[in-house]
C-alpha cells in the first residue's frame, strides 16, 4: 500500500517539476564599500571621484537589492503549489465482536490552469525590467551630482585663488596710499577707504575658503568617501564639447531618459497584469487521491477525486477593472512625465543658453580687453605715463570679471551636466521603487 501512494505523490506532482526551474542571480553579493583614499598633496580629478561614488554610494546598493527582490519575487510567482499529503485513520465496530481499524493516506494538488503562474512570472519579470532601468538611472543620478558638485567645488578653488589676488593687490593699494599720503598726495579720506577694501577684500577671502570647504565636504559625501582629506581637485571650468540646440537635446533626452523608459516599460506591465488577472477566474484543478487498508479484511480501497472551484459569482471582474483603469493611468502617466520633461528641459535650457552666451563674450572679449588695459596701464607706468592707482584699479577691474565669469562657468556647467545627463538628480536620495504595491499585490504568493 505505501509503494503505491508513493507513485501516486509522484504522478500527481510530476506536472509540477516544469515550474520549478530557477532563475540566474539570485546568489549575487552585494559588495561592501571599496574606499580609496588620495594623499593631501596629490589633487583629485573628476574620473577618480566617479569611480569612488560607483563603488561606495549607499543608493546604488540600495537600487541593486531592489533589482536582486524584483527578480526574487519573479521566481516566487512562477513556482508550482505544493501538494498536500496527510495520514488517515478509521476505526470501525464490527457487531459485538471486535473493532475494524483501517490505515491510510492521501495526497491532493491543486493544478494551476489558463497559464496563471506564466503569466504572474511575466509580470514580475517586467517589474525586474523596471527595478534595472531605475537602477541604471539611479547610476546616472550619482555620476550627475558628482560632476556638477565637482565643478561647483573647481570652481570655489578658482574663487579662492582669485580672492587672494585681490587682497594682494588691496595691500599694494593700501601701501600706495600710505606713501601718498606722506607725499601730500592724497587725504585721510582716502586712505580709510583703501583700508576698508583691504578688510573686505580678506572676508571675501575668508568667505571663498569656507566656500571651497563645504563644496570638498559635499562632494566626498556623494563619492562615499566623506572621509578623504581636502585636497586639490583637478579639471576645467571651460566648455570641451559643442553647444547644444534645443531640437536635439529634446529629441535625445525623450530617446534616452531612463524615467521615460521605465514609463513604457510600466504600461507593458500593466497589460500583462490585465491579462493575468483575466485568467484568475479559470478554475484550477484539485486532485486528490486516498488509500487505505484494514488489517482484519486485508482489504485497500482507492478512491480518486477531481474538483473545481466554480466561477460563479466571483469571477475577478473587480481587480480586472483594476487592471485595466492601472493600465489607463499608466498610459497617461507615460505623457504627463513627456510633458514635464519638456517644461524641465526648457527651464535648464534656457539657463544654459544664458550661461553659454556670457561665457563666450566673457572669454572672447570683455576677457582680452580688461587684460589688455591693465597690460597697457602696467607698461605705461614703466613709462612714466601713468600712476600705479590706475594700474591697482584696472587690475581689480580684470579680477572682478574673472570672479564673474567663475560664475558664469559654474551655471553653464551645471545647466549642461543636467541636459546632458538626462535631467537626473539625487545621488543620496532612495532611489525609487519598481511599482507601489496594490491590492493586486496584497495576496500570499505573488502574481
């Protein structure tokens, strides 16, 4: 009796062994964080603060684990039910004599039909696709916000740099108003003024270093490395590639913008969830089989039964309604994101061609000509054709439209890192998930 109910089990869970088959990937590591860590003295360049945020930002860890739970949840929703085996006992009272004990078991399985686990795997399969797409935008998210802050922290070293030239030359002026004053060559007047600049000068300075150190403390916080010493950073504010246009930085952004494609990627998700929760109401097959044996007639009965729930008043027209309004919002979702993306675009768009357009005059004209004046001035004064307050003033002038123009490299390569970066930020924010959980989702086993 018992070598038959164990052929019986392995028939009936025979069926099953297809829907078992295990997914790649699920023994992947996630990795500790790698930290590097450069001396003092040698200055860091933007590739090395790239590869640092890709080995040490928390968030891609984070976007990993919800790729490595989408595809868990996939292989769950595939997998086969289990079967249920149990154990009988039956006594019986024969007349005055003596009582009939009968021994036994059974095994049932529930048959899943109209291609339910297929599909459930389908959808989460989807979701996977989803949960990789915003992984790979939370990457871009991270390498956006290094570079922009790594240009932002290039540019508070320029300020720095420029603002001790100015309190050097705030000094040469004020020694130069000290002697003019001995001289009778100017008043008191004068020379309070000279010495007020010079303070300002050294706060403007003082202001400059806190600057730069509260753009190294950010920037390291996103390379993942908030313990690296401030050190020098290594780079150029100046334009490498060609302007972008309007035209094709649109059409690219639609083409390439991960959160379009995760969009798209929802709606064939959401019709495969439609299709799933259709065949929800095909009933399943429950199969059952029981044996049993009395010691006393030496007798085994078998019985064998088959059973289907009926689909008469539920037959999930509810959750397929769901579905099918979830695949209309998706729909519309994927264009309001169209929309948004655009009025986005325009607002950096338009910062970008302000920032380009004084870049240019700055470094073709206003530039050349400041240094050309205080170049003049300077060689006249070797001529005893002109007095060195000129030459301070038209060489404060120069350095003034320097600070300007570290400003107007800093909006046009923070305006082109997000265009061209598919207008992602938030390289410690969590990245978001595949799909909020829903009704649909609210059940034991995934589908």
């Amino acid at each position: 009796m018992h070598k038959n109910l164990l052929a019986l089990i392995g028939i009936l869970t025979a069926g099953t062994s297809l829907a078992q088959q295990p997914m790649s990937d699920y023994a992947m590591q996630i990795m500790p964080p790698v930290v590097h860590v450069a001396s003092a003295d040698q200055p860091v360049s933007l590739p090395e603060l790239e590869a640092w945020a890709l080995s040490n930002n928390p968030t891609l860890v984070q976007a990993t684990a919800q790729v490595r739970a989408a595809r868990g949840a996939a292989y769950q929703a595939g997998l086969y039910l289990n079967p249920i085996v149990g154990y009988e006992l039956q006594n019986d009272a024969i007349g005055n004599a003596r009582d009939e004990t009968w021994n036994g078991g059974f095994v049932s399985q529930e048959f899943v039909t109209g291609g339910k686990l297929r599909l459930s795997r389908a959808k989460w399969c989807q979701r996977v696709k989803i949960a990789e797409t915003n992984m790979g935008a939370q990457r871009q998210r991270v390498i956006n916000d290094v570079r922009a802050q790594f240009y932002r922290t290039l540019a508070a070293q320029r300020l720095v740099e420029i603002h001790r030239e100015l309190v050097a030359n705030g000094e040469d002026n004020l020694q130069t108003r000290e002697e003019m004053l001995n001289l009778g060559q100017t008043n008191q007047p004068g020379l309070l003024r000279a010495q007020v600049e010079l303070q300002r000068d050294r706060l403007n300075l003082q202001q400059a270093e806190n600057e730069f150190s509260h753009a190294w403390r950010t920037l390291t916080s996103l390379a993942g490395v908030p313990d690296q010493v401030q050190t020098a950073v290594q780079g150029s504010l100046l334009p490498g590639e060609e302007p972008l246009d309007w035209e094709s930085a649109f059409a690219q952004l639609l083409a390439s913008s991960p959160e379009m494609e995760a969009a798209w990627q929802k709606i064939q998700h959401d019709k495969i969830a439609i299709q799933r929760e259709q065949a929800e109401p095909i009933p399943n097959v429950i199969a059952s089989v029981r044996s049993i044996r009395s010691s006393v007639a030496d007798t085994t009965e078998t019985s064998f039964s088959l059973g289907i729930p009926l689909p008469v008043f539920d037959r999930n027209q509810g959750t397929v309604r769901q579905a099918r309004a979830d695949l209309m919002q998706a729909h519309a979702e994927a264009r309001r994101l169209e929309l948004e993306l655009r009025n986005r675009l325009a607002t950096q768009f338009r910062t970008y061609q302000t920032a380009w357009q004084n870049v240019q005059q700055y470094e073709t004209t206003m530039l050349p000509k400041a240094k050309q004046s205080y170049d003049l001035l300077h060689e006249s004064y070797k001529a005893r054709r002109a007095a060195w307050p000129d030459v301070l003033m038209a060489q404060r002038f120069y350095l003034g439209l320097r600070v300007e123009q570290v400003s107007n490299l800093v909006m046009y390569r923070e305006s082109d890192v997000a265009i061209r970066g598919m207008l992602l930020t938030g390289g410690l924010a969590i990245p978001p998930s595949p799909i909020s959980g829903g009704h649909i989702d609210a059940v034991p086993k995934p589908r």
